[in-house]
C-alpha cells in the first residue's frame, strides 16, 4: 500500500512527506518533480487528491396531522440514491476491476416502489381512546436496493 511507504522527513523544520523510488507507483521516480531526493509537501499532497466522484441525491417530506384532539396521523416518504462511479477502487484495484454503483432501472420492477431511488413509504396512525387505551398503527415499505454493474458496458 503507497500510503504505508510513505516516511516522514524533517526538512527546514517542517514535516514533508517523501514516496520512496521503490514504492512500486507506475510513473513515480521518487521524490518530487522529477528529482531524486526532493520531498513533497503536505498541501502539495493534498492538492492532488481528487474526490471519489460520489453522488447522494436524497429527498425527504414527512406530514404530521392531528385529526382530531384524539387522533394524530404521519406519513413520510424518502427518496435515497447513491450513484458512485468506481466502487471497490483502491491502489491494488485498477479501474477495470471496480463496481459502477447506481439505482435499479425501471425494467426490473415498478419504479418508486422496488426500483430506483430506494424508497422508504412509512404511515402511521394514533388514537387515544382513554386515559388508559391508547392505539397505535404503523405501516412501513422499505425499497432498499442498488445495482453494481460492470465498469465497462463490453
């Protein structure tokens, strides 16, 4: 793993960070820019991170109604998709071997019930009879599904 050959250097009284030539990274000569021996540092580091291109796209509505002084009725609905376009990436894990993760398509059941973003349907109904009988009614539908697919479509 690149980051366990990572060694910490003091260089001018600041911590650096230095790959070693031998650290098996395509590409890499050790050292920065080019040269042999020159660490980088840790906002350079960090400069060339990039994200993992995760997109969340989730929305929530929730009703709470009291009826009357005796009845109280919810209903929340929640819409949840995770679209990640390199699951399973790492440094030993080449890009031909991960994961596209995203929402069911609509072809493998009806949409916004098993399929799609996955739902979450929840109603709920509460009706105080006296001081001493309460009832309470709770329905719930959980679609939670996600596709991994193939990387390449080939």
């Amino acid at each position: 793993m690149v980051l366990g050959q990572l060694r910490q250097e003091r260089h001018q009284g600041r911590d650096r960070r230095v790959l070693p030539a031998d650290a098996g990274v395509p590409g890499h000569q050790g050292g920065a820019r080019g040269q042999s021996s020159g660490p980088y540092s840790t906002d350079e580091v960090r400069a060339c991170l990039g994200t993992d291109g995760t997109i969340l796209d989730n929305y929530n509505a929730k009703i709470n109604w009291a009826v009357t002084d005796n009845n109280r009725f919810s209903f929340q609905n929640t819409w949840a998709a995770k679209t990640k376009n390199a699951r399973n990436a790492s440094d030993t894990r080449p890009i031909e071997t991960t994961y596209r993760q995203g929402a069911v398509p609509k072809t493998y059941g009806t949409w916004g019930w098993d399929v799609g973003p996955s739902p979450l349907w929840k109603a709920g109904d509460q009706h105080v009879f006296s001081d001493r009988l309460l009832a309470d009614f709770q329905w719930s539908h959980l679609g939670n599904n996600f596709i991994l697919d193939f990387h390449e479509d080939s």
